[in-house]
C-alpha cells in the first residue's frame, strides 16, 4: 500500500495482510504518524496504549 499525506509526503506498508488493504479500498482517509520526513500508517504501528505515569501524583496548593 502506498499513502500520502495532505502536506505531500508518502510512505508505502506491507506489512498488513493483502485483505486489510483491501478493506480499506482506494481513496480511504488513514491515520497517518509523522516524524520528521518519516511517516507510518496506524495499521503500521497499532493505535498507541496510554501508559501509566511511574511519576506520584503531586497536589497544587490553592491560588492564594
């Protein structure tokens, strides 16, 4: 599959199953990653799980 995004980069996947791509048909909108240059589908890298902070969590005090 090769994708592009609204701003003009592209990027191509292959690592899905041929029925997945073919699911989404031609045109399909995509979530689409990008850093720098480098762009991924999500179907690439899975939707990202919320990681639970390691961090205490700390009580302002009140506005004075």
């Amino acid at each position: 599959m090769q994708f592009r995004t609204v701003d003009g980069l592209t990027g191509e996947s292959l690592d899905a199953s041929i029925r997945t791509f073919q699911a989404l048909g031609r045109g399909t909108q995509i979530v689409v990653f990008v850093r720098g240059q480098d762009v991924w589908w999500e179907g690439d890298v899975g939707p990202r799980a919320r990681v639970p902070s390691q961090l205490p969590k700390v009580t302002l005090p009140p506005d004075a």
